[in-house]
C-alpha cells in the first residue's frame, strides 16, 4: 500500500493517540501472571500488541477483546502457564520476542519463538547472555544471537547484573524472570530507560525496591490483577507535536498523552529546539502520568543530542532528522548505534529517504547531521516496511513541495493503526 500525501500549509485542532505501545505489551503479560482479573482500558489494539495477546493466549491465558480497545484477562498466577502447541509468533514485535524469553525462561515447559524476517535479524545476545546466567536453557541461531529461539524453562538462580547497553526490553526480561527465582534478582543500568515494567510491578504488588542505580525484585510473590488505563503514546503524540512545530500557523492539542519522565525526552528537545509546547491538565493514572499537549508553530534552531539523551528519544530520533531540516544551524545526533538495529537501519535509512526530498544530512556511524533550513521536495520514498520511518517521512511530506508517496505504508499499522484518519483531523 502506498501513503500519498502533499505540501500542506498548517494543522489545527484537537486529538487523541492510541493507547501506549509498550505499556500494552507489558500489561497483557503481567496480567497473564497475575492472580485475580485483570481490565486493560484504552488498549492499542495494533499488530505488534495482537502479537503479543495471541503469544499468551497461546500460552493458556484466558483473555478477551473488547470492542472499545478493552481487555479483560483472567489470570492464574505465576505458574498458571502452559506449554504452546506450537510455535509463538511475534511477527515484527521485538518487545514481544524479548520479553516473553525472560517470561519463559522460568517456566516448567518447553518453547519456540520465531518472526518475520526481521525479527531474525534482530540481535538476542542482549537477552539470552543474562538469562543463561540465571540458569536459562536457550538455543537459537549462532548459538542464540538470532531468532527463532528455544527455550526450556528451568530453575532459575539470583543475578547481579549490569547491562552493557540501555534497554528496557532487556531489563524487563530478567525482571520477568527474577519473578521465577528464590532470592533477590539485581538489575543496574548505565543509564535510565523507560520504566513502565517498574511501575506496572509496584501497582501489581511485586516484591519491588527501586533505586537511582538498580532495580531489585524478589521472586515468588504471587502479582495481583489489577485495572491499568493506558495513556496515549507519546511516540505517536510526536508526529503531531513535530508537524505542528514545523508547518506555519499549526496551532494544535493532543488529549491524555502519557508523560512518564523516562519518555517525554521528544519533549524536552523540541523545547530545545523552540518549540512552543504547554502541559495542561497532569494527572497520573495506573501510576502514569498523563497530560494533555497543546503545540504552536515556532522557528526552530538546531541542537546537539549525545549519548546521554538517546534512551529517553530512541524511537523519535528519525523524526528529529525531519524536523532538523527545518530548524536555524546544524543538529548532530551522537549515540544512536541503537538505530542500526531496530525495524532496519534507521539512520541509513533516514538519510537515504531525506536526501532524495533534499535535505542536507549526513550519516555518521552512531547517527546523523542535519544543515538547516533547507526546502523539501517530493519524492518517492521507501518505508523499509519500518513504521517510525513511514511516520517520519510522512511528517516530511507534509513539508515538501509536490507529492509524496510513501511505499509499503501499511507497516504503520504496527504501532499507530489510523494515523492517516487522525491526521486529516487535523489537515
């Protein structure tokens, strides 16, 4: 499918986004282990969070889908799990594949996880090398780097850990399965990552103590179910927040975005940058924080983002290279390595799809430069079947001279299914 859009002069009025991508992952999973039901309201009800319901269902969770993006899970506690009768697909879901390994690592039973082709790109030595020091028996290809994986739950030991990299999807695994183990499981990381795995844990009662430095979990407490609301996304909130910014005259406001401070790093940026952004009516929810955005057209300057700012901006780093181009000076994006291997190579491809529009940028080795302002023109761009490249681009779009046609848009479905009706909201 392709994405056609044209220069458009400005964007008013008012939205909501779907409901948060990784607090949707993290609730069904936890709800399946909890004891007692679980309700799940505002659901994003994408394909990489239907990966993830249909992976636990597979494992004998008791779940239902209701129309108004509710879910309602009957859980049976830590060890209420059964073993797949076949294969648990996670399609293009990392976080699925991830999180799930650490789940499975301590369950009596055996498993398979596998995707699409790029989940078999993706690196797991991240999460299999911690786990098999926990205990873990898994297999996979180049002896576990690679998906599909193997795993036959075990006994798992306690475990000191510092990750060699910021994840959360790596630190919600060895939570997930420090949930398993007798004793104390300790996570440190070398710098602050999204903690929605943290905070759903606390609500749902978990032996949990957290500290600036490290996390540590107590295994064998049985979760209790709970009612989570999901906030919107805020990196879907961002294509909007970056188009208002940028497009002259915008003037616009995103209804009960999620604002945990782990991720609001698109945020403090774009303040960087200029941009005019009011938090209005905060208010936490599931131990969320929420908050409605309103956003105004400003000129911009560029900024310089290190190693530091990546965790909290990872997955909106492809937007910034958008809005770059139209910001006053150079923008330099350092730290980034992580975006070689999401979806695809998110700075080859951001720099290939934003030269064909014309914009001055550059790629570097862990991220990209961007000389601005300069004029885009429309072209015809690759998605890379990459949702938050399609996304991005489309933001683009909406700035460029022409038309536009974005290849292989159906991909957006993965994160933000209606992003092309909610946009016309606003066009």
């Amino acid at each position: 499918m392709e994405l056609v859009l044209e220069k458009n002069n400005k964007l008013r009025g008012n939205i909501f986004v779907p409901g948060d991508k990784s607090i949707s992952h993290r609730s069904l999973i936890l709800g399946s282990i909890a004891q007692g039901e679980t309700r799940i309201y505002n659901f994003l009800n994408s394909l990489d969070c239907l990966k993830t319901l249909e992976c636990v269902q597979a494992l004998g969770a008791e779940i239902e889908l209701g129309k108004d993006n509710s879910v309602k899970i009957k859980g049976e506690g830590l060890y209420g799990l059964q073993e797949p009768k076949d294969i648990l697909d996670v399609g293009n879901s990392g976080t699925t594949i991830r999180l799930l390994t650490g789940l499975l690592s301590g369950q009596n039973f055996y498993s398979v996880l596998n995707g699409d082709v790029s989940i078999r790109k993706r690196p797991m030595k991240r999460i299999v090398e911690p786990l098999r020091l926990m205990g873990a028996d898994i297999w996979g290809r180049k002896d576990g780097q690679f998906a599909p994986l193997s795993v036959r739950g075990n006994k798992l030991n306690p475990l000191h850990y510092t990750l060699p990299v910021a994840s959360a999807q790596v630190k919600t695994a060895l939570l997930l399965a420090g949930l398993y183990i007798t004793g104390g499981t300790i996570i440190k990381e070398p710098l602050p990552t999204r903690d929605h795995t943290e905070k759903m844990l606390e609500i749902m009662q978990a032996d949990l103590k957290i500290s600036p430095s490290e996390i540590k979990v107590m295994g064998g407490k049985e979760l209790r179910g709970t009612d989570i609301f999901i906030p919107g996304d805020i990196s879907s909130a961002a294509y909007f927040i970056a188009a208002a910014s940028i497009l002259k005259d915008s003037q616009i406001t995103i209804r009960q975005v999620g604002v945990n401070p782990t991720r609001t790093g698109i945020i403090e940026i774009l303040k960087k940058m200029g941009t005019k952004i009011e938090t209005l009516n905060y208010q936490i929810k599931s131990n969320e924080p929420q908050a409605d955005l309103k956003i105004e057209y400003s000129k911009l300057k560029g900024v310089e983002i290190k190693k530091e700012n990546v965790p909290f901006l990872i997955d909106e780093l492809p937007l910034i290279a958008v809005v770059a181009t139209q910001a006053q000076g150079k923008t330099v994006v350092s730290g980034a390595r992580e975006l070689r291997v999401k979806e695809t190579d998110r700075i080859k491809a951001m720099v290939s799809e934003l030269k064909k529009m014309g914009a001055d940028i550059k790629e570097k080795e862990d991220g990209f430069i961007v000389n601005g302002p300069t004029g885009l023109q429309g072209a015809v761009c690759e998605s890379y079947n990459d949702h938050r490249i399609a996304m991005s681009l489309a933001v683009a779009a909406l700035l460029a001279e022409g038309k536009t046609i974005i290849k292989n848009s159906e991909c957006i479905d993965i994160s933000f299914p209606g992003f092309g009706k909610t946009l016309q909201k606003l066009i």
